[in-house]
C-alpha cells in the first residue's frame, strides 16, 4: 500500500512538474505556435475552396461535374469547349511536339574525315 501511495505522490509531483514548466513558457512561444496552427487550418479551408471553383468550365462557366476535360494549358472544360482551338488555348503543342521528336530522332552524321583521306 505504502509504495502505491509513493509512486501517486511521484506521479502527481511530476504532473505538477510539467504543468509548472507548461505555465513557465514564454507567451511569445504559445502565440508562434497558435498562429501555425491557424495558418495551417487557414490553407486547408482555402484548397478546399479551390476544389469547389475548379467544376466549372473556364470559357462559358458552364458546371461540368464528373466529365470536365482538363487541357494542357491546366484549365477546366465542358465538353464544347474542351478542344484547344475552341477555347483559344495558349499553351504550344507544336514546341512540345518538336521538343519530343528531337529526343527520340537524334541526328546520325558520319565522320567527314574518311572522305578526305
């Protein structure tokens, strides 16, 4: 019994002890933390935002749901407007598809040297 009643008073002193050093920190800490916390729950509350205003088609404004088209240029379509020169897209597809061939046809030139010799 007696070392169940120390281990309590060992407990409870060293609950007393933290709260002592919780009540000790410098509000400057406290508030650094609260305002991360609020920035945090700020962000999601704006992502959230953003999904809601993302349904909607960029040219006419038209609620595209389930089947909205997402063009390159990274904005959302209904299905009239979902082809680049329906809704005037400026995103280049012709340097993209340039930029893909010089990738996968690199240029094969022979030594000239052989010629000459």
């Amino acid at each position: 019994m007696e070392s169940q009643s120390n281990n309590n008073n060992n407990n409870n002193g060293t609950l007393l002890d933290d709260t002592k050093s919780h009540h000790d920190q410098p509000l400057a800490d406290v508030l650094k933390r609260f305002t991360k916390d609020f920035a945090a729950t700020i962000d999601d509350i704006s992502t959230n935002n953003n999904n809601e205003t993302k349904k909607r088609c960029k040219k006419c404004n038209k609620k595209v749901g389930l089947i909205g088209f997402e063009c390159r240029c990274g904005d959302l379509f209904c299905g009239k407007h979902r082809y680049p020169e329906v809704h005037e897209c400026e995103f280049n597809f012709k340097d993209i598809g340039r930029n893909i061939l010089a990738k996968q046809n690199p240029l094969c030139i022979r030594d000239k040297l052989d010629e000459r010799l």
